[in-house]
C-alpha cells in the first residue's frame, strides 16, 4: 500500500464537505458526457459503446470495494456480500450520482431486491440524440456494467431490467417514469461472474493501492454507513472526517475511470499522439464544468485567490496521497512535483508548462479573464501562477461540448433520508 498524506479537503467544514461530496460525484459523471463525444468523433458510434463498457468495468469493481472497506460496510469474506451491499455502493458511485440518477431501492431479503430510475439524467442527456444512442446507453453498456459493479460484492449477482428504455414518442411527450426498472438477484447457480482483463491491469495502479487516512471514530457525526441503508444518503450526518475520506475515495474514482478509458483508448489510437489528444480533450471539457458546479456551490470568489482556492479542490490535483502538489500560503506559486499520479499516467501527467488547456479551464470557470503561467522547476517539477490577462478567454471547445448535458445545470434538493426496510 502506498503511504498516505493529509487530505486538502481537510480544511474544509462539515457543512461544506457535505455539499462538496455530492458535487464531486456528478462531476465523475460528466466525465463521460466529455469523454464519449471525442471518442464518437474518432472511431464512431459502435466503438464508442465498447470503450465505455471497458472504461467502467475495469474501475468500478476497484472503486466499490474501497469505498466498502472506507465506511464499514465490506462483506465479512471478500465477494460475500449481499444486495444492500451493492445498493450502498451505487449510492456512492460516480456512474450513479444522487438525484441526478435518482436510485430508489427495495430490498426483498438479502439475496433479492429491485431498484428504479425516478430520473435518470443520463437518459435525459441521450434522448435528444435518438433511439439508437438510447439502446446503446440503456442495453449495451448498462447490461455487462452493472454486473461488473454487483461483481465488487457478489460474484454471483445478476443485474436484470424489468423495464427500460428507448421510449416511444408517445412515453417521451408524457415523461414516462420510472424511467427504468432493475432486479438484483444473487443466486448460487448463476455462473461466477469474470472481470475483463483491464480490470487486472487497473487493479496493479497506484489509485487501486493507494492508502488514504482512516476515519476518526471519534469525530461528531457517523464515521460509517454501516447501519441501515437509506433511501436516500444525508451527507450532513456524516461526521468531517468521515467526509473528508469520501471526498478523496470518490476523487480516486474518478482517476481509477480515467486509467480505464485511457487502457481502452490505448488499443484503438494510432498512435500517442492521439491518445494524449483524445485525453486532454476529455479532461478539459470534465475540468471545467466540474469546476463550474463546485465554484457555484462552495461560492467561491471569482479572483486569483479564488482560482488558488477552486485549483486546491479540483479533482484533477486531489487527494493529496495521489497528487504532489504544493499549494502554499498567499499568493505563493502553485508546485506540482512527481507522485504516484504520474505513474499512472493520470490527468495531472496531462499537464505542465507544454500544456495548460484544463488548468486554464478551471480558473476560466470563474471568470475567462484568468489564466495560468506555468513554467518548469528542474526536471520532475513544474510551477503554477494565476494571472490576469486584460482579454477574456473564449471558452474552450471541450468545455462548451459536455455543457450539453443536463447535469451542468443540475440542483440537488434537500431530502429526507429514511431507512429502507425489507418488503
């Protein structure tokens, strides 16, 4: 395992880290409204599809689990646990983020339950794009994915639809709802599910790895989800450091995705060059509207202290145990050094003096007047200083792609959080 470092959530508040980890999961979503649209436009609709359901099940399997061991709730014996197991890790998941996919659960008894979509902004996002991207969200993505997310905690549970979409134009004008409807069943005759061989390779990462601070039990508020699953998760019960941790697991989650879209990409591209530039194209649209929604929800200032301050909390340098960076006091420069993030070629491997495109992205979330100069510190190293041009920046290309989605304009609701019994 590899050693753990202090979090650069932790300065944060309670009642603000219960806003941000909410923010943090939608962003993991948007990751793919930015990431699919460059993929469609270089290999076509059909690898599309294939490369998503790589991406998600080469991470998610990973992700599930270390959010069980995180809060409390792991299976006694690893692959033995049962269907609230796997409804608590979707709650948690950025492929499922709250009310943006409104999960709602029932648990019949350990080993049988169901879920439906009151909402799913997913489908939303799609649906204008026509029945064939539909199917392709719907049937041929979600079927080997949810299996491989149940897999974290069973392998012998078997996601099924009762119903779901495309919808007829005639359910479409009347907002048919739920929009889907799935059963989860765990049954000792059904063969042993079998991760794909990227999920191998992904699990040998340093994110997989990675050791994050534990939680302090002692802390105000509940340091696990090991109770009752709820129908809906109240960050604000959550004590700080319990959401400090969530706050770096679901960071994590979005960089172990990433590692699985670069794996699937990499037998596609011809060549690096490609690679890089289908990457940076989707960490750029995913960085600026994720620094977007978290600006707008944290209220942070729109000026350089503010960029200094949207930076230190932007997935692309977070958590802290992954991403060497030094963020010191004032108006100090901005220290990228080289980490474990580097040798998984993560987002922030991307970045640096011979290109800035997401930085540039982020601090722009708050007003395209600012930029970022960054220059070189001897060979492993680079520095980062918010500045000001005197002409706004047009907003990137990327950026204006994934505004497409619903979720950048998305509000989450207060909701009242309620044990789920079975029925």
């Amino acid at each position: 395992m590899t050693s753990s470092e202090g979090s650069r959530y932790a300065d944060l508040t309670r009642e603000d880290l219960a806003v941000l980890v909410p923010e943090l999961l939608l962003t993991g979503q948007l990751i793919d409204r930015s990431g699919m649209a460059w993929c469609i436009s270089e290999f076509g609709r059909e690898e599309m599809l294939q490369i998503a359901i790589e991406e998600w099940a080469a991470a998610s399997p990973i992700y599930t689990r270390r959010m069980q061991h995180a809060l409390g709730y792991a299976p006694a014996a690893p692959g033995q646990g049962d269907v609230v197991t796997i409804f608590k890790g979707l709650q948690l998941d950025i492929g499922a983020p709250p009310q943006f996919m409104d999960f709602r659960y029932t648990v019949h008894d350990s080993r049988h339950g169901e879920f439906h979509l009151d909402h799913c902004g997913a489908l939303m996002d799609v649906e204008p794009m026509g029945p064939d991207y539909v199917k392709g969200m719907c049937h041929d993505i979600e079927d080997p994915t949810f299996d491989a997310t149940a897999i974290a905690s069973h392998p012998r549970a078997q996601v099924r639809p009762i119903h779901r979409p495309p919808r007829s134009a005639d359910q479409i004008a009347a907002d048919r709802r739920p929009h889907c409807a799935w059963t989860v069943i765990i049954d000792d005759s059904y063969p042993e599910a079998q991760g794909i061989p990227a999920l191998a390779v992904n699990e040998q990462s340093r994110a997989a790895t990675l050791h994050l601070e534990p939680i302090d039990p002692g802390d105000e508020g509940s340091s696990d989800y090991s109770g009752p699953l709820v129908s809906d998760v109240d960050f604000t019960a959550f004590s700080r450091s319990a959401l400090v941790r969530i706050a770096d697991e679901v960071c994590l989650q979005m960089h172990l995705l990433d590692r699985a879209f670069a794996l699937a990409l990499e037998k596609r591209c011809a060549d690096e060059a490609q690679l890089v530039r289908i990457r940076r194209q989707q960490l750029t649209g995913a960085a600026g509207v994720g620094a977007l929604r978290i600006a707008r929800a944290l209220g942070i200032s729109p000026d350089e202290a503010g960029a200094r301050r949207l930076l230190a909390l932007h997935p692309l340098l977070n958590p802290a145990a992954y991403v060497a960076a030094d963020l010191g006091p004032g108006d100090a420069p901005v220290v990228v050094r080289r980490s474990p993030a580097h040798e998984d070629g993560a987002w922030v491997s991307l970045c640096g003096p011979s290109w800035t495109g997401a930085l540039a992205a982020i601090v722009q979330a708050l007003d395209p007047h600012l930029d970022v100069a960054v220059e070189a510190v001897g060979d492993d190293a680079w520095s980062l200083d918010v500045v000001r041009r005197d002409q706004p920046a047009p907003e990137a290309q990327e950026v204006t792609v994934t505004k497409f989605s619903s979720g950048v304009e998305f509000a989450f609701r207060p909701r009242t959080s309620l044990p789920i019994t079975p029925v």
